[in-house]
C-alpha cells in the first residue's frame, strides 16, 4: 500500500508539472503566438514611397507572429512582423527584454518585417499615433517571444517546397536604345526599374519561383505552425481613394492558410510568411498580360496562390522529424557606409539651393537625392550588419538585414550543404538595397547611393560569412 501511495504521489505530481518541463531533452517542442498590433491610433504616414501619404483606417489587421524551437540545449525564436522594415536600434532593445521575461538569448531570435508598403513606421518617434504605433508594436513583439516560448510542446517537424512561378518578376530591365532616361545624378544607366513597358528588352536577372515551408506537427500529428518563405516584394493595392493600411499578401496568406491545412478550430496553429530575396523582385507584369484588378484583389490571388503551393508542398512531406536538431549562429558584419565623392556633394548642395523652378526642370528624384547624398557624407563608424543562420534539422534558414536581390538568394540556397535551405530578408534590421557587385556596375534604383548604403562588395561579404555558418551547423560545430 505504501509503495502503490507512492506511485500515484510520484503520478500526481509529474501530472501537475507544465508539458514543457516534462517534455525536456525529449526531442522537438516547439511554440507559436500571434499578436494584434493594428494601430489604435490616427492618422498614420505609410513611408512606402518618396511622397508619403497619411492613412486614417486598416482594411486589415496587422500583426506580429512567432514560432519557437527548442531541443536541448538548441533554441530559435523566429519572429515576423507586419511593417516595411525595423531598425536595429528600434530592435535591440526589444530582443533584451524578451531575453530578460524568457530567459533565451538575444542571438536565439530572429526577427524580420514582411515589408508590407502598407503600414506605419516602426519608430517610436514622431507624431502623437507614431509614438503610441511603436510602442505598440515594440510590445507586441514582446509578448509574441514570450507567448511562443511559453506555449512549448513536444513537436515534430516537415520540410517541403513547391513554386510559385507566374507571380514573381525581375524588375530591372534593359531598354531600346535611346529610351534610357537620366538618373537622379545627371548619368545614364545600363538598367532601369519598373520601365517603360514599350521600351523593355530582356530583364537584367533570375526570378526564384520556390516557396518553401516548415510544417510544424503535434506528435499527434496536428497542425501547430507553418513558416513559408517565398522571394516577392509587396504586391500592394491599388490607390483609388484613401489609402489603408494592410499587411498585405502576407497577412492574406496568415488567413487562409488555416483554411488549406484544417486547422481552422487550432487556438494554437499560427501561419506566417517570410519575404525571400526580392530586392529586385516585384509583381508588376511587364508584358501586360494580367486584366485589371479592383483594390486588393491582386493581394488575395498572390496570397491563395502561395496557400495553394505550401498545401501541396505539405502533402508532399514524406517524413516529420520529431528529433531534429536546433542551433543557430550569429555574426555582426561591419560593413563600410559609402561615401559621396567632394563633386557630388558640390552637386548636391548646388540642387538644394535652388528654386522650385530650377528643381523642376532636373531629373526626377534629383532633389531626393541630393538630400540622400548629403546623409551619406555625415554617417560615421560603420554599418554593424547581423546576420544569422538557423538550422532546424535539415532545414537552414540564413537572414540579411537588406532588401536582398534574388541572385544572392539563388547562390546561397545552391552551395548550402543543407537539403532545404531558405533565405529571409530584412531581418534584425534595415539597410536598404543589397545589388550585387555585378548590379552595381549596371547602375539602376538599387544601386544609386542612398538607395544602396553600404560597400559595393557588401553582399559578397555577407554570403561568405553566411555559407561559413551554414557549414559550421552542418558539421555540428553549431549546435
């Protein structure tokens, strides 16, 4: 009788401990969150153009979403949020008290931005609705990391791709002779974004058609979380009447992609999409084929196109992992800002003392840039890039604090050792464009300083740095 008391005792209290603790160093768990960050407070300026416009509704929420892994001693936080980009000044501090409230490492989160064109500012600075929008949205993403390291259970784990290939397009185009119009600097470019579509010839790089997923699995085999990756800019809605803010095809895709799984009854299942290399990746059909599209109506056909692919990819999983390894990797990266040549600042300065009139007769956006040209000559020190790489069994996951091209992407998904590999943009920071050495001697928007910031041979830097974590992780040096 003493021993059976015991036993039950022993039953009892295992019984009452939290699933997280008893499922310790037992293989795979894994959390997820979502979180309402949708503005409260109004009018807000979307900066997703050089002419912002102020927005005094949503047509839909905006949120921050998490999925958490943990196996042993290896953890990652994936974090994704509805804006069009965060600083890292605006992101260090928040990535400090998720550590202090869960106890993970800030170099266990990464964090990235959807880089919706429709939504506010994540800085905590400026109008009254600005101030109360960062705040919220630096909480929010608090309580996301939180929330996903709580809701920890046993897990496995899918990896699976499919492709999207009708809705991405290379943006960067070579035109007819003689239709190259000057660029903000007085000089003509070999390339130009978003031509003229009478003028195009061929575009100037790739597309990368792939979404990949990780599908995330109770052990009973139910729906707990789905991270897609996919290499598109935003696709955005038409501008007829006043503008609203939206998280885009990606918040679209966070809604129906329940639908796809069934796991419309889950209170814990959380889909979410992360931007791949689209720095110079968009969704306007050049060749003019696509029927005109009411307001949204293009972001609910890219995001169900998306949901379609991640459903079919998901079937197509033959095997889910429920002790697949964690680890992740970090590095910081000083990069060199670049800086503008004495006759280009002469320029500059020239452009900005003169009247409207004599502005008006310039080449577009040169007033723009004669501003950005001055900014770049008083940054100091250098640009602390952090880049990361996670590796989640045979799934790698690589990030850059850019609006990276697609050919970085392409290189880096061909030489990873992994099996799966996907690359997440404008995570843990925002530093504009990322072209390639070869883009920069094209010229184009990308390119032009202010647009592009940092040293020429920037992403070259980063990728090797990339690919030597990748290797670290692959040969357990990582976990």
């Amino acid at each position: 009788m003493k021993g059976k008391f015991h036993w039950l005792s022993l039953l009892a209290l295992t019984l009452s401990l939290p699933l997280s603790t008893i499922a310790a160093d037992t293989g795979l768990q894994a959390g997820t969150a979502i979180v309402d960050v949708t503005p409260q407070e109004w009018p807000l300026v979307l900066r997703g153009s050089f002419f912002p416009k102020p927005a005094k509704t949503a047509h839909d929420p905006l949120h921050v979403r998490a999925l958490a892994f943990e196996n042993g001693k290896g953890r990652a936080v994936i974090v994704i949020v509805d804006v069009i980009g965060i600083s890292r000044e605006t992101l260090d501090p928040v990535k400090k008290r998720a550590a202090k409230s869960t106890g993970w490492r800030t170099d266990q989160m990464l964090i990235t931005a959807t880089h919706t064109h429709s939504a506010p500012s994540a800085s905590e600075s400026g109008s009254v609705p600005q101030v109360a929008f960062g705040k919220r949205l630096a909480d929010g993403m608090v309580e996301a990391i939180e929330k996903a390291v709580d809701s920890l259970q046993p897990a496995q784990v899918g990896f699976g791709s499919g492709q999207v290939p009708d809705e991405v397009f290379n943006r960067r185009w070579y035109l007819q002779e003689g239709t190259m119009p000057l660029n903000p600097f007085g000089e003509l470019d070999k390339v130009k974004m978003n031509p003229n579509r009478n003028h195009i010839v061929k575009p100037a790089g790739p597309t990368d058609p792939e979404v990949c997923i990780v599908d995330v699995r109770t052990r009973r085999n139910k729906p707990l979380g789905l991270l897609a990756n996919y290499a598109l800019h935003y696709v955005g809605a038409i501008n007829i009447g006043e503008r609203k803010v939206s998280a885009d095809y990606f918040g679209e895709f966070a809604r129906i992609m329940p639908w796809r799984l069934r796991a419309m009854s889950s209170v814990n299942f959380v889909a979410m999409l992360s931007n791949g290399t689209s720095g110079d990746i968009n969704n306007i059909d050049f060749h003019g084929k696509r029927a005109p599209r009411q307001p949204f109506e293009q972001i609910r056909i890219v995001a169900a196109k998306v949901a379609d692919a991640s459903w079919r990819a998901s079937k197509g999983i033959d095997e889910y992992h429920s002790d697949a390894p964690v680890a992740m990797r970090q590095r910081e990266v000083p990069l060199d800002w670049r800086k503008p040549s004495q006759e280009l600042v002469e320029r500059a300065k020239k452009i900005l003392a003169m009247s409207k009139e004599e502005q008006a007769e310039l080449p577009p956006l040169a007033t723009n840039y004669a501003q950005r040209t001055l900014s770049q000559e008083k940054r100091e020190g250098k640009a602390d890039c952090l880049v990361q790489a996670i590796r989640i069994g045979d799934q790698a996951i690589v990030s850059f604090p850019f609006e990276t091209f697609v050919e970085t992407g392409l290189e880096i998904k061909k030489k990873s050792p992994f099996k799966h590999t996907f690359v997440i943009e404008l995570a843990n920071g925002s530093y504009g464009y990322l072209p390639t050495p070869k883009h920069h001697e094209l010229g184009g928007y990308e390119t032009w300083l202010g647009t592009n910031k940092v040293q020429k041979d920037g992403s070259d830097l980063l990728t090797r740095n990339l690919l030597e974590m990748l290797n670290e992780l692959h040969s357990g040096k990582g976990k």
